[in-house]
C-alpha cells in the first residue's frame, strides 16, 4: 500500500505529474542550458539548481552529475541511488517540508516556458512484437485467419533490432518516408512517398544497468535492470514494410522513425499499477517463466489531429495486453548473451485489446484499409495523412494515485 502524499507545488486536477510520479526529462528554457528536470504539475524541478541548493549533500551523490545534458550518468548510479533520491525529493516537495521551499523561484521552472529535449543517449533499439492480439490481428490480415500465430509466437518474446538513430522526442515532426512498394497486381515496385503511414500505440523500457557480454539476465532480476518507460509511436510504412521484410524482417518502413514521450517514469512509481501477469496458455522454457508480476494497468490512448482541426480519439487501449511482460522481453533478448548498455531502449510492439476500438495501430483499426475511420471535421482515415498530428497518451490510476506520462505528439511533414 502506497503512503497517501502531498505536496506544495500545486498540482492541477487530473494532472500525470503527481508527487508520486516524479518522471526524469531534459529540458531547456531560453535563459537555461540543456538539463536534468522532473516533472511536478505543471512546473519543472531543475535539478541542476536543486543540487546547488546544499538540500542533496546528505545523497553523497557526484556533484556534476546534473551538469550533462543526457540522463545517462545519473541512471549509471544504480537502482538503490534512483530509489534514495526519489525518496528525498519526495521528502523536499511534501506538504509541511520547509526545506526547500524558500528556493522555489530558484528550482521550479514552469513547463510552459520549457522545450523538452532527448532525455537519454540512446545507444541500441530492440522492438518487440507482444501483444497476442495485435500478432493475431495482423496474421489474420496478411496470413492464414486459421493460424494467425506463427509457430514460435507463444514460446519466445519475438523481436527485431530496430534504429535508434531516429528516435526523436515528443514535438519533433517527422517527414512521410520514401521508398519501394508493389502495386498491388504487379510484379515491378516503383518509390516514391509511403501512402499508408501507420503508427504503432507502443511503451517502451530503458536500461539502467548494463551487463557484460555473455552474461544473461535472469527474468525474476530483469527489474533491476529497467530504469523506466516512456510512451513510444513506432512510425511503420506498411506499404514499405511488406515488400521489404521477406525474409529478414523490417528495414526503412520501421527505421525512419520513431517517437517518443519526453518524461521517463521510474518503475517505483509504476508499482502502484503492477497486476498478475496475463494468463500465458502454453508453458514455456524455464528461462522464461515469470511468476513474480512484471504487468501493469496502464490506460493509453491514441488521437489523430488534421490540421487545424480538433482532436479524434482513435483508440483507447492498456498495457496490460501484454502477452509477454517486460522482464521477459529482457531475459530472451539476453539469454544468448547479447549485452545491454544504458540507455538502450526496448519497445514492446503494438498493444492492441481485444475489441476493434482497442487496436494500436491504423492499420488494425482500419482492417488494411477497408473500414476508414471518420474523424470530426467529416474526412476519413485509413492510414495518417500528411500535416495530421498523431497524439498518445498513458497514465495509471488507482484511488488517489494518479502517474501519467504525458504525450507523445508528432506532425507529419509531407515528403522531402
Ligand atoms: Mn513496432
């Protein structure tokens, strides 16, 4: 059970940045550099000024790890450095605390007057495919209806490595990629602009502690190894991407971009939201059987804004739907031996629900095109036009516990 909190800063109603939130971003103001912030209500701490204060000189933490620009020396202190510092800011941003009040013009920055930068180097990405009703859904499209799941999907946490060269932050527009695709009765591609550019509604978990090559990560300690997670738009072509993957998986219709929310929220305030893992079906190999639970109740969203125009919520899904939980998704992706490194991002694959306004992506809730989705202004969707906005969402609630993660938001440039 949570200890009930409060704070000082006041927090709007409805807020995802709660005082038992306290995400980890990067953040730049016109009079300040990039630095390390967390988020409370609508303000910013800056962590930079906080250090300065003298109020974190009991942590014994190295004094210019605010100084960087990224977040990665910070998270190399280790997990049980995470949990005392969180613990301490909570203790200077609760109700009734005096210390570090009388520096609030100093600390707080409000978010309004802030730009949101990377929050981490990113030095690999990992994409996974884990969730049984989008794997289905897509089978179903594209294979056979009657074996949806290809023969391997119950026993392994399928994944491809992905690009992280492209992952951009919340805000940061993207240009609708180019490439090959076959019109559809032919047998010659032609290149030119993707005309079904798709979203994937996905999270992702960044890495707090690395290993050594060779070494495996055991599924029950796989936590340990997890600083985070953000919201993740995973950017597909699909008329790139289905000529292309046969038979190594997917290139340019994946690796152009992907987006990402500027707020990493830590895993101690996600435990408020753990649930039993989902009842997997078939048994697996004991290097993948987790029985702590790994899951968590996480209700996201996905709008699509023309230009101009308003909002359209498209789906409303959780990432409870998890087939395969995040520990894992980590335990295979080491059992061979392959090295994590901080930083490193794991994305979980498309989360779609069981029910057709729980898809995660265009092209499941369009079914390849077939049932356009009608937005506000009286247009249609099948897949995301050019200037459209994509926004996504997340947060977890229970009682009086509320930890969002903010948004995602990318406009789609035509092509260069
Ligand atoms: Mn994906």
């Amino acid at each position: 059970m949570t200890k009930k909190l409060t704070t000082w800063v006041e927090v709007p109603p409805q807020s995802d940045f709660t005082i038992y939130n306290l995400p980890y971003g990067i953040f730049t103001t016109v009079d300040r550099s990039p630095r390390p912030g967390i988020a409370i209500g609508d303000q910013i701490l800056d962590l930079r000024e906080l250090m300065r204060t003298g109020l974190l000189d009991e942590l014994g933490m190295p004094l210019g790890v605010f100084r960087k620009e990224l977040l990665n020396d910070f998270i190399a202190l280790g997990k049980p450095v995470w949990t005392r510092f969180r613990n301490r800011v909570i203790e200077l941003l609760s109700e009734g605390n005096e210390e570090l009040k009388p520096h609030a013009a100093q600390v707080l920055v409000p978010q309004a007057d802030a730009e949101m930068k990377m929050p981490v180097h990113i030095g690999d990405y990992t994409d996974f495919y884990s969730s049984k009703e989008h794997a289905t859904n897509v089978g179903k499209m594209f294979r056979d209806p009657e074996n949806a799941l290809l023969p391997n999907w119950k026993h392994l946490p399928v994944g491809y490595h992905g690009r992280a060269s492209s992952i951009v932050v919340s805000g940061t527009p993207i240009h609708r990629p180019k490439g090959q695709t076959i019109p559809a009765g032919t047998d010659k591609p032609v290149f030119g602009p993707s005309r079904l550019l798709d979203f994937e509604l996905e999270m992702a978990f960044v890495i707090g502690r690395e290993t050594a090559l060779g070494e495996s990560i055991p599924v029950e300690k796989a936590e340990d190894y997890i600083f985070g997670m953000v919201l993740f738009n995973d950017w597909s072509a699909r008329d790139i991407q289905k000529w292309e993957y046969v038979p190594l998986g997917p290139f340019l219709g994946k690796s152009f971009a992907s987006s990402i929310s500027p707020w990493i929220v830590t895993m101690d305030a996600l435990d408020p939201f753990r649930m039993e893992n989902y009842p997997q079906d078939e048994p697996v190999l004991s290097y993948l059987e987790s029985k702590e639970p790994h899951r968590f109740d996480l209700n996201l969203e996905v709008a699509i804004q023309p230009d101009g125009g308003d909002e359209n919520i498209v789906t409303r899904t959780n990432f409870k739907y998890m087939y395969w939980n995040i520990c894992q998704q980590l335990a295979h992706h080491t059992v061979n031996g392959c090295n994590v490194r901080i930083g490193d991002m794991c994305a979980s694959g498309t989360i779609s629900g069981p029910t057709p306004d729980s898809y995660g992506s265009m092209l499941e809730l369009s079914w390849r095109g077939q049932n356009p989705i009608s937005l506000s202004d009286g247009s249609e969707r099948k897949f995301i036009q050019d200037k459209d906005t994509v926004v996504m969402r997340g947060f977890g609630k229970k009682g009086d516990i509320r930890v969002g993660f903010g948004e995602v938001r990318t406009k789609v440039l035509p092509s260069n």
